[in-house]
C-alpha cells in the first residue's frame, strides 16, 4: 500500500511556524515539544523537521544523519528533565491498528510518574 504524506497535518503546521507549539527544544533535524492533551506528568514529542509519516518510513527513508540527530534530540530531552534515573516510556503509534492520530513520525516521551503495565 503506497501511502502519501499529508502536508496540511498539525506537526506540519508546527514545522512550518503556522502554528504556535510548547517547544522544548530543537537541532538541525529535529524539534521536541509539550503534547497539548498530556497522559502523564511528563509527555514530550519529538518529531523530525522533515516530512515522514510514521516510524516506518522515517526510518526507511530519512539519512542516517538525521536517524542520528533525532535520536540525539530523543537523549538530550530526556537529559534535560532528569529522567534518567527514575526511568520513562518511549511509543510511537503507526497506521489504524496503532491508533496513529497525526500522520507525521513522532516519538512520545512519557515520565513523571510510574507509568503502569503496557497496554491498559
Ligand atoms: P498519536 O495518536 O500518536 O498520533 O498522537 C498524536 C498526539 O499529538 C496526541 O497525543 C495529541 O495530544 C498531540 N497533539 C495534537 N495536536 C497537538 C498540538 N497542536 N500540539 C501538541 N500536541 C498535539
């Protein structure tokens, strides 16, 4: 199945400055910023600057440098709110069966407290 990337989606809005975003932080690839609905103390996304629908094809299709810089930019959040030692969730949703909401890539950073089983 050939997907395509829907450039009117809201992290779309975000990259392009359309609309205002909590940011947290940012480098050459990659911009991390508050989830607007949050499901627990700490819930970050990080998303690539460029367009990729889901983790798939960021990981398909993105150079490994900015495989690289996302992952950086991943660290760097969690370094930066001091999760390191009480830990945290990382989950990415992809396609229907996932639950996927916006159809650009995004990584959730979960944290603050702890988080339960997987799957509720
Ligand atoms: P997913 O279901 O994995 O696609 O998650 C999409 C996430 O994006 C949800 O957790 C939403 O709360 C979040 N979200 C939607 N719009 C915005 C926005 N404008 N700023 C920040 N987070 C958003």
């Amino acid at each position: 199945m050939n997907k395509f990337y829907d450039n009117t989606n809201v992290f779309a809005k975000i990259i392009r400055q359309e609309i205002p975003c909590d940011k947290i932080m940012e480098n050459d690839f990659a911009l991390a910023f508050s989830d607007i609905n949050p499901q627990a103390p700490l819930h970050i996304l990080v998303i690539p600057k460029k367009q990729y629908i889901d983790f798939y094809d960021f990981t398909k299709n993105a150079s490994s440098q900015e495989v690289n810089y996302f992952w950086q930019l991943v660290n760097d959040v969690i370094e930066q709110e001091q999760i390191v030692n009480k830990g945290f969730r990382l989950i990415t949703n992809s396609g229907s069966d996932g639950n996927q909401e916006v159809p650009h890539f995004h990584l959730h950073i979960l944290g603050g407290k702890n988080l339960g089983r997987m799957i509720n």
